[in-house]
C-alpha cells in the first residue's frame, strides 16, 4: 500500500501552509469552545443500574409499595443521638423540632413521626399534634415516660424500627432515634437504588437543616435523599478543584524541564488546552453529561497529548542538531511521528471502544468519549503542534524572540541521562533470552497473583471520606473541599439501625394474588433458607402480606375468624377468599402496611427478608435469587445488595471482556499495520509483548494495593493497553526506521537514547501530573489517579528495557529464516549485519 503520499501531502501542508493550518484550527477549536456551555452533569451510583433486571424490579417496588417515596412527596430523616434520647429532654427537643418543621410553609410537610411522638401518645392516647404531644411530655415525670417506653416497645412494632438497636427496655433508654417528616412535592422526585444529581428535595432539606438547628442544641440533624443528591454532585467539582491546580504545577514543572523553552512548552500547553476544549465540546454538542467516570478523561488525554508532544519537539530538535533547517527538520519529523501517532492512536482508540461493550452506560460513554478524546489529540498533536512549531521558527528567525535550550533529551551518547536509558539494550546484548525467561515468569505469577483481585460497587465507591485529611482541610479557599456528612451519616445508620435496606434482600412477585395458592407459596419460599439468611423457628426471617394479616389477626378476634375461617391447613395463612381479606385489610388501620407489601391492584407483591450482617454481597445476591426461583410465579430478587451486585458483576464481566477486547484489537492492528507500512508483521507482535507485561503487572498491583475493580478502575486494563501501547510504539516504530541502515545493536542504541529521552520526560510529567488524582475526595478516581500512574511508569520502564531483548529474540529468528521467520516478515533488508556482535 503506497501510504507515503498522504504522508508527503500532510508533511507540505504543515511545513508549507503553516499559517494556514493554525489558523484552521484555532477556528475549530473556538467552534468547539461554543458547546462547552452545553454540558451538563450527572453524579451517583443511580446512572449505573439503569436496564438491568434487578435494578428495573426496585424501581417497581420503591414505585408500587413506598407511599413515603411516591412521586408526590419526599422524606426527610431526623437523626438524634445522645447518652439517652429517650430521657424527656431528648424527647421534647425532637418534637420541637418536627413542630418547627411542620410550621414552616415553604417546607410544605404533610406529617411527622417519630419514637417520641409514640411515647408522647402512649403518655396521652389523645395526642393526635405534635403541639399537643409537647404538652403531654411536658407535664410527665421520668418515670412516667420511662413507663412509657416500654410499653410502647411491647405494643408498637414501629417504636422499635426508629431506636437504634442497643435499645435497653429495663432502662428505657437508646442512644440514637430517627424522625420521619414527610413533605409533599408536586415536581415529584425519582426512585431508585442510587442517588446522583439534583433533587427537588436538596433544597427543602438545607432550609430544614437550618431551622432545626435553630432551635436544636446540635442532638438532633437532618438527613435525607436530597442532601445525599447534592454532596454527590459537589464531590466531583471539589475533585477536580483540589486536583486539577496540582496537576498543571508538576506539568508545568516537568514540561519545563522536557522542553526547556518557554516558548515551546507554551505551543505545548495550547495544545492540551485545545485538546480537553475540543473534546468537552464535542460531549456538549453530542449531549453526553459529565459524569464522575468522565473525570478521568482530561488526565489521560493529557497523558496522551503531553507524550506526542514531547516526542514531536523532541525529534525535530534531533534533526536540527544534524544541521537541517526548519523545513527539512519537520519534514523528516512529521514523517516519521505522523506514522508512529497514527499507531498509537489507533491502538488506544481500540483499547478505549473496547469499553463501549460493557453493558453499564457509563462505561460505554467512557469508552466512547476518551475514544473521540484521543482523537482529537492526534489531529492536535500530529498536524497543529508542528505547523505551529514551524511559524514560531520562522518568527524566531525574524524576531527576537527569547530561545533557551533547543537541544534534544537523552540524544548526547556522553550524557549520563542516555546511559541509564540504554540499560535495556546492555542486557539485550548480553542476556536477552535469559532475561526474557524472567520476565515471563514474573509475568505469570503477578496474573496469577491477580486472579483475587476483588469486585466492588457501592455508595462509598461515589462519596468522599467520613473525614478529610489534616492537609486537605488546612488549603485555603477555594481549595478546601466541601463539608460532608453522607458517609458519617450513612455509616452512623448502619452501624445503630439494623433494619436498613443494606440489611435486607427483597423478592419482587408478579401474579394473580387473588389466587388461592397465592399466600402460601410467598409463605413456602421461606422453608429452608439459604444460609444468608436470617432464621426465626427454622424459617427465613421475612415481612410480607402474610405478616401482615397474622400481625392484624393477632389484634383482631374478627379478623381473625375471618382467616381461620379461610385457612385449610390451619398455618395462619388464608388459602381461600382472598379478595374478602384483602378488602377487610385496606378497610383497616392496617392499610398503610397493607399496601406497603400488595399492590391496590392485587397484581403484585413484595416479600422482605432479613439478612445476616457479616454476609457478603454476592452470598446474599446468590440466596435470593435461589428463593426467588422457589416462587410459582415470576419473581425477581432484588433490594439494594443485590442490584449493587449486579451491577459489581457486570464491572467484572466488563473489565474482563473488555481486556480481551482491546488486547485482541490492538494485536490484530498492530500485525496488520506493521505489515502495511514495513512489511514486517513480527514487529507487530514484538510491539504487543511489552503491554502484556504491562497488564499483569498492574492487574498485580491492584490486588497487592487492594484495590478492587469499580465503576472506574473496571477500565483500567483497557486503558493501560491503550496508554502502553503508547510507549512501545514509539520505540518500535523508532527502531524500524533506525534498522533500515543501521545494525542492530546501534539502532536499538540510538532508539532509545532519542525516543527513550522524550519518554521519559513524557512518563515524568504523565505520573506526576496524573498521579495527584490520588488526592481526589472521590475515591475512585484517587484510586484511578494511582493506577493510571503505575500504568504509566511500568509501560515505559517494559519499553526500554523488556522491548529490546523481545527485538534481539526477533532478529535472531529472523536470521535463521526458517518457515516461521518465512512467514513472519516480507524479504526486506534488515540493515548491514555488524561486524562483531553479541547478539548470537
């Protein structure tokens, strides 16, 4: 394929046309900037569980059986804590705080509960207000309430699902209590298993925020979806304010030092900024959202843009070292790099789309926008930086404009720095089939080591730390992060309350429940439960419809006549006229529970199961899905642990088939383009053994720094493909084009002091700048942040020292051209052969 006269076309436009060529994309680039306004946001676990089954079955639940969290009201947590919140202050300051509530309009409450007002109408069963709950306390001795407690602890099953759960009866006393306020929003608020974005609620939650501790001593605060919505949202705003700053001071540090000229590192930082404008575009005018996956875009084309950059202005200093002029120097630049960009380009783009398979949308727009991302970074990179490399030459010449240092990195073979980088050729020299061995055997036991790397999927994956570090919160404004509560909030819940819904496991049930089998397969299910779940008289601890009619047949002599009346096996659970139950239940006070577990329509149901604490989320996941197979009709396993287990599964099946997806991909491509463009597919393969190295190594990594795969880092083995593929190309490419007129030993000599210089300044900058994610107050991309770095430095440290000796292997191969050197590569010449060599 004659492929260099497109090449010869873009090199005359970049060294002809060069005027031409900037301005054509600064107008681009302002084309782009106009959809930056466009973008928008969007934040939280909720975006990854959209489609799948269990996600789509909680949503019906939290739909058909949670009145709290219909579409036209919100609710609100009280949460209380002290020695003893059930002593009469505590319980007179919650219920001045839900009658502060209740009197402010713009908080539009509709009604408030809480333990308090239990006992306060325990006190006076004629208490019916809050105001007159205050009053009923206010004239009652502590003994009187302590009495009170008690009996409601006896007689109220909702008095002890509101105090924590170190609950002492004798003492009539807790540590912790919560209130319910409910408020009506006509905008209507989403349900779901996450939390992300905004919220109607966020704002009525601040306000109530506000007025109860105006009136509170600091025991009671507030708590709810909506401020979870808005801390979600501001961890990644706080994130990139705290990180990004960080990152350009070790850029501009170490691009200073790369390109040791304030002019140069000026084109070089245009073009990142041009590159993250023309991308963020580019997702404005596509309208895809900003999510907290997007966040680790900007650093990889970053690490992307700076390592073509350096390269570019690195190898045309190499040129202009050998006394060729402006024109010439680019010419013979752009011909080169432009071959060796279009490689890498396309391999990472490769490894970038592979993540476009995942079945989580996130990913995909991931994948997809990091694909667009780089690029962009090619046509950056590749054609402006040189075009306007070229001007700014051209105006030096004419102007004085301030030049420093112009000489290449590493290129000097009596400098110190190019001594270290051939290191990799000294043992390719030397030992390469032997050092070859040990790296297949380091290799092997870090993917081995790898396999128990662990699967996440989690609120805490999205929320900041419980407490910021000293030196976070010590930056000025507006550096200093935000003050969050969620995590200490959430962590407090699961730690006081136990029945949550990380405590529980739901089964969601479709059918005729009229039927008269209908009850007592929902009663069945929880015969010999599974092991994650809890028991009670051998049978799976459980809340369901059936609960409810044996809860209210045990209050009701009439109701419960009616049960006996309908019961065959005499089980307490009603076989026969179940249409007649149900409607005497919806005409008593038990209606609320009633259609907390059957829908007004009798089509559907809901079954709550208890769950052992110290279980995991896949054991529990597994269980119930195993009950909800015992059902007779369809029925779906899901509650919050097993959607967020679903969803873990599917970022390890996505890690997984994207891994091979972009390994494959990026083989194939390498094959193929090496056998295009010099005729030699082996090179391919040897450009590929170095990434693979790379991977095991940091699938290794991650689980000695327990780091599991996530949301996020689930992308991290396609991207470091894509990121190390990177590194070797230009060393690959480097030395095709060295060993057409040069030994092997010399080539591989003089690829690696000029492109192993312009890597190393490329890593440097990249790990460092990238690196200080890890301050990010979203853990994830903290976590991404050390991984792409770690990414970043074992690529090159494979580049430079495990690619020459798999090149050496190949050569030795080739030279014997029996059927596999044959097949392998096209008879071309492979440079004069040396004339003492250790290479055999």
């Amino acid at each position: 394929m004659d492929y260099q006269r497109y090449i010869d076309w873009a090199d005359d436009r970049i060294v002809n046309d060069s005027r031409k060529v900037v301005l054509t994309f600064l107008v681009v680039t302002v084309l782009f900037g106009a959809g930056l306004g466009a973008v928008s946001t969007e934040a939280g676990t909720s975006q990854f569980t959209t489609g799948l089954p269990a996600e789509e079955a909680f949503e019906r639940v939290n739909t058909e059986f949670s009145p709290a969290f219909s579409p036209d009201t919100g609710a609100t947590q009280l949460i209380q804590e002290g020695n003893n919140v059930l002593a009469k202050d505590h319980v007179l300051r919650m219920l001045e705080a839900q009658h502060r509530l209740e009197q402010h309009q713009d908080l539009r409450v509709t009604s408030t509960s809480s333990a308090a007002g239990i006992v306060a109408r325990q006190l006076d069963p004629s208490a019916t207000t809050t105001e007159a709950q205050i009053r009923a306390v206010e004239s009652a001795t502590e003994r009187e309430i302590d009495a009170a407690v008690r009996e409601a602890a006896d007689t109220n099953p909702q008095f002890t699902s509101l105090v924590s759960n170190d609950f002492n009866r004798g003492s009539a006393s807790a540590s912790a209590t919560i209130g319910l306020v409910t408020h009506e929003i006509p905008a209507g608020i989403s349900s779901g298993s996450g939390q992300g974005g905004s919220s109607p609620l966020t704002s009525i939650q601040r306000q109530a925020e506000f007025t109860v501790s105006s009136v509170d001593q600091g025991t009671v605060r507030v708590f709810g979806s909506g401020i979870i919505a808005e801390e979600f949202s501001n961890v990644v705003g706080d994130s990139l304010i705290l990180t990004v700053p960080a990152a350009v001071l070790f850029i501009l540090i170490f691009l200073s030092l790369a390109y040791r000229d304030l002019a140069d590192m000026a084109l070089g930082l245009l073009s990142l900024f041009m590159t993250i404008v023309w991308t963020f575009g580019f997702m404005g005018l596509a309208g895809i959202a900003f999510s907290q996956m997007l966040i680790a875009v900007p650093p990889l084309l970053l690490a992307v843009g700076i390592d073509f950059g350096i390269h570019a202005v690195n190898r045309y200093r190499e040129e202009r070292e050998e006394g060729a002029d402006i024109a010439q120097s680019m010419r013979i630049t752009t011909d080169q790099l432009l071959v060796a960009f279009f490689i890498v380009t396309g391999t990472t783009v490769i490894g970038f789309l592979a993540n476009v398979t995942s079945d989580l949308p996130p990913i995909q727009d991931f994948g997809y926008v990091a694909a667009i991302g780089i690029m962009f970074t090619f046509f950056i990179f590749g054609v402006f930086l040189p075009a306007a490399k070229v001007e700014l030459d051209r105006l030096r010449e004419r102007y004085p404009i301030p030049t420093f240092s112009q000489s290449a990195l590493g290129s000097n073979e009596s400098s110190a720095l190019g001594g270290v980088l051939r290191g990799g050729v000294v043992i390719a020299d030397r030992a390469p089939v032997l050092f070859l061995l040990g790296i297949v055997v380091v290799s092997a036991g870090a993917g081995a080591y790898a396999t128990g790397v662990s699967t996440s999927f989690s609120q805490e994956d999205f929320l900041p730390p419980e407490e910021n570090p000293e030196f976070i919160d010590s930056l000025p404004e507006p550096f200093r992060p935000n003050d969050y509560t969620v995590t200490g909030n959430l962590n407090f819940l699961e730690d006081k309350f136990a029945t949550t819904q990380d405590s529980q496991a739901t089964v969601y049930v479709q059918g005729p429940m009229k039927k008269d089998y209908a009850l007592e397969q929902l009663y069945r299910a929880g015969d010999d439960p599974p092991d994650s779940f809890v028991r009670e008289d051998g049978r799976a601890s459980a809340t369901s419809i059936v609960t409810v009619i044996q809860d209210q047949a045990a209050r009701d002599p009439e109701f419960r006549a009616l049960v006996e009346a309908n019961d065959r096996n005499d089980n307490g659970v009603p076989d026969d006229n179940l249409g007649e139950i149900y409607a005497y239940l919806l005409d008593s006070p038990a209606r609320g529970q009633t259609l907390n577990y059957l829908n007004d329509d009798f089509r559907s149901a809901r079954v709550v199961y208890t769950v052992e604490s110290d279980a995991t989320d896949a054991e529990v996941a597994a269980d119930a899905r195993e009950v909800a197979e015992d059902f007779r009709y369809e029925a779906t396993a899901t509650g919050s642990i097993v959607v967020f287990q679903a969803v873990s599964d599917v970022i390890f099946e996505s890690a997984i088939q994207s891994l091979a997806i972009a390994l494959a991909g990026a083989s194939v491509f390498l094959v193929f383009i090496y056998w295009v463009l010099e005729g030699q597919p082996s090179l391919g393969i040897a450009n590929i053994v170095p990434v693979i190295v790379t991977v095991a190594l940091l699938a290794g990594t991650m689980r000695l720094l327990e780091i599991p795969f996530n949301a996020l880092t689930a992308t991290m083995l396609a991207i470091t493909i894509g990121l190390g593929v990177d590194y070797s190309v230009h060393v690959t490419h480097r030395f095709a084009d060295e060993r057409h007129d040069k030994d092997l030993v010399t080539a591989l000599d003089r690829t690696v002091r000029g492109t192993g210089g312009a890597l190393l300044g490329s890593m440097l900058t990249t790990v460092f700048g990238i690196g200080v994610l890890a301050l990010a107050v979203f853990p994830a991309i903290g976590q991404f942040g050390i991984l792409t770095a770690t990414s970043v430095a074992y690529a090159f440290l494979t580049s430079l020292l495990v690619l020459p000796s798999v090149l050496v292997v190949r050569d030795r191969i080739l030279k014997r051209r029996g059927l596999v050197g044959s097949l392998l590569d096209a008879d071309r010449p492979q440079g004069p052969r040396p004339v003492e060599s250790n290479d055999d």
